[in-house]
C-alpha cells in the first residue's frame, strides 16, 4: 500500500486561492491522492490569512494549512490557530504565541499523518527560536504509532532549507521549503528514506515578482521610492510536489515535482480580501 501526499507552495492572494480551487479536485481524483497540505500565509491579498479564507482554502480539498512570518498578519485568526486541528503556525515561535506547531490528522484511508511547520532564522524578521531543536522535540512527542511525518520548512535560505532535509532524514517522511514563492529543481529522496524539496514555489500568478506585480516592484527597486506591491493576475500555476510513502514505516517512496497551469484572471483581488489590497 501507498499513501499519496500532496505538498502546495505559498498560496499567494486572490490568483492562488483560485488556480488551487480550480486545478486541485482534479489532480487529487486523476492521481488518486490521500492527502493534501497547503501553506496559507500568503492568501490574504498576498499577506496573511482570515478565518474565512482558512475555511475556504479546505473547502478546495486541504487537509491542513501551515503558515509563516506573516502568521499574525491578520490578527483575528488567532481565535481559529487556537481552536483548530487542522491549522498550525511555525513551532518554534513563543510558546506564548497562539495556536500550535504541529498536529496529527486521520486521513480519509485512516492513515495518521503528523504535519510540523517550522520557521528558518536565516535572513527573516520575525524572531524565532531554533528550528532544528523544535524538530527534534516534536519527533520525540509523536505517537509512535505515527509514521508518515511531514515538515513545511519555511525559510529564505536555501542552505537551511536543506539542512532540515538532512536534520530529519530517516525521522520525517517529507521536508517541502516554502517562503521564496521559486520552485527548485532538487525534488530527491535522502539517503536514509526522507523526500526533500528546497522549495516548491507558489501558487499564484508566476508573471511576477514573487508573486506580485512587476511594474510595482521594478519602480521600487529603481528609484527607491515607496509603491504599493499588489498581487499579479497572470501566469497562475499550481505548483508542489507530490509523493509516494509506505505508511507502515513512513519513508518515501517517489517525489514528484507539480506545476500546473491555470490562466490568468482579471482582477487581483476580491471582497474576500477586504480592504487588504496593497497594504504589504
């Protein structure tokens, strides 16, 4: 028996909330997957996340949602990190932040899967305690019981992205880098039975910056001056990876790299973004 995961990049804004509603259900009936994690922090005009976006990023079919350093960007989802299994922030925040770094949630086949979510230290604001020492006391605290562990790894640098693939080699099933929003070409299984990734990219509009518009950013960068970074429209992708693990000893089987194409929209942003357009 395999167990089929599948691991979504930054879900950027109105565009990837879309592409992801539009090109998921499909994806997971054609290639029959089990179970599907997305990184949400981005999906409120392009920073932070609400309530009700959480609720409508599972209604697409995500099992659980993971964050980043723009975990508290929309205060109110404090009250959902809090009373929610399936939504986790970077465990090694505060302990007095809210809400928890990791969960462990049944799949549909009944297959236990642990999700961690894990914020590097290298080149980010938000202060945080050492990621490595909080993987370490997450795999001690799982149930034994539960084999298929997973680890969002959201970080700016590479090095420490892949550092944690090594840190955890042989423990976790899967370590996917989130944060960059750039897909990288390293999709590979560790020697000791770990699927790694780098970083999986974004789902949102791929003409861009990272996900928001060109003109905005190349004015920033070009004179200095102060502009509005929105979210792009075009170009949106889906992308991830997608892999194969044994759920009775949870090490990876295959990886695969994931980017689909979904168009372009004509307005970036929606009444679900509120009044959070242009305010990164």
């Amino acid at each position: 028996m395999s167990f089929r995961l599948l691991a979504l990049g930054d879900l950027v804004g109105r565009p990837g909330r879309t592409v992801v509603c539009q090109k998921l259900p499909e994806i997971v009936r054609s290639r029959q997957i089990d179970f599907v994690i997305a990184n949400g922090e981005n999906v409120a005009a392009g920073t932070g996340i609400t309530a009700n976006l959480f609720n409508k990023i599972r209604s697409y079919g995500v099992d659980v949602v993971t964050l980043g350093d723009h975990v508290f960007k929309k205060q109110e989802i404090t009250a959902t990190l809090s009373n929610s299994e399936r939504l986790i922030r970077p465990a090694n925040l505060s302990h007095q932040a809210a809400g928890k770094g990791w969960t462990v949630v049944t799949a549909g086949n009944g297959v236990q899967v642990a999700v961690m979510n894990l914020l590097g230290r290298i080149y980010m604001s938000l202060p945080c305690d050492d990621p490595f020492a909080a993987a370490d006391r997450i795999i001690k605290d799982l149930p034994a019981s539960v084999k298929v562990i997973v680890c969002d790894m959201h970080a700016e640098a590479t090095s420490e992205k892949v550092a944690m693939g090594y840190h955890l080699d042989g423990r976790a099933s899967l370590v996917f880098g989130t944060h960059t929003h750039v897909p990288t070409a390293d999709a590979r299984i560790l020697a000791h039975g770990t699927g790694a990734i780098t970083d999986v990219g974004m789902c949102g509009p791929y003409d861009s910056v990272l996900g928001r518009r060109k003109d905005r950013v190349l004015k920033y960068m070009t004179t200095n001056m102060p502009h509005s970074f929105d979210v792009a429209t075009h170009d949106m992708r889906m992308c991830g990876v997608l892999t194969e693990i044994d759920p009775s000893t949870g090490k990876c089987k295959s990886i695969e790299r994931i980017d689909i194409p979904g168009g372009n929209l004509d307005q970036a942003y929606d009444s679900d973004d509120k009044a959070n357009a242009g305010n990164d």
